[in-house]
C-alpha cells in the first residue's frame, strides 16, 4: 500500500470552479499513484475547501498545490498572494475548521508573496488487515476427494487387461464349438 520512496507533486492552478474539480482528480490520480488512494477523499476535501475560498474572496487567482510523502505523512500545501486569514475562516463552518477536523496538523505561515496553508495526515494501517496471508480453507471438493496410492492405480490397470483377457479366451472357445 505505502511506498516509502519520498514523493513530491507540484501544481501551479489559475483557480476556477471548473479548475477546483480538475484538481481533485489530479490529485487523486497522484495520491493513487503513490498508493495512498486510501487518502484521497480527505486530502481532496481540504485541497478543494483552499481553493474555493481562494476562488471566492481572494484577488489574484493564482495558487500553488504542493504534497509531500515521505513514507509515514502526507503533507499538503496550498499557497495563494493573499497575505490575510479572515476570520471568517475560523467559524464553525470555515475553511480551516473543516481542515482541523480532517486532517492530523495543519499551519499556516506567511510567504514571500502571501501566505501557505498546510495540513499533514499519517497514514495508519487498518488494524483488521492480516500481517500474513493465509492460506486458503479447502474446498469441498478437495475434501471430499480419497486420495489414489500407486499400488491401487496398478491394481485397476491390471483387472482391466485381465478382463479383456478372459472375453478373448471366451469368445474363442465359442467360436471353436
């Protein structure tokens, strides 16, 4: 499932709401990729809450996605020119109440030219998932079945030639008289 080779994917978007869905899928072709699909509706999830609200309130519309794997976190980063957080975004129903809920950390820090929001989420193993294969239970028909020894094999080869043998010795002496 977890590859532990670092991973990183760098998306520059003109944010749009048709481009919003269009990252969605890339990143969820990346996050399958990787084999994290497992994560793939929570990262989305925040990615696409960022980049609405970017698309709704935020002046320049063009924003940088970021994810990094290094084999136990995930981390994503969305980066805009905006250097405010709004208060707004702190509500029940903010952007970033929404991230907190999904996510194991997030953060948020000034950049050169704006600011960059993150969130991180560790990739867990399910617990019910078995450390070793199994084998498989027999079928019935493999339960059912008698096992055959050389020895029976040749038995029943035998009484086969020795019963041809003796319709051969009995239609010959039929055909004598």
């Amino acid at each position: 499932m977890k590859s532990a080779i670092p991973c990183y994917y760098h998306l520059d978007v003109e944010v749009s709401p048709e481009r919003i869905d269009q990252v969605r899928r890339i990143l969820t072709a990346h996050l399958r990729h990787w084999g994290l699909g497992i994560l793939s509706e929570p990262v989305c999830h925040c990615t696409g809450v960022l980049l609405h609200e970017i698309e709704e309130h935020g002046a320049d519309k063009k924003t940088v996605v970021e994810m990094w794997w290094n084999g136990q976190h995930l981390i994503t980063a969305v980066s805009d020119s905006n250097r405010d957080l709004p208060r707004r975004h702190y509500g029940p129903q903010g952007c970033l109440t929404q991230i907190a809920a999904l996510s194991d950390g997030w953060g948020s820090f000034p950049a050169t030219h704006g600011k960059i929001i993150w969130f991180s989420r560790r990739v867990r193993t399910p617990e019910h998932a078995p450390l070793a294969p199994t084998t498989p239970a027999p079928s019935l028909r493999e339960a059912l079945e008698l096992p055959r020894t050389a020895g029976a094999e040749a038995e029943g080869a035998a009484a086969q030639a020795g019963g041809a043998a003796a319709m051969a010795e009995a239609e010959a002496s039929v055909a004598a008289v």
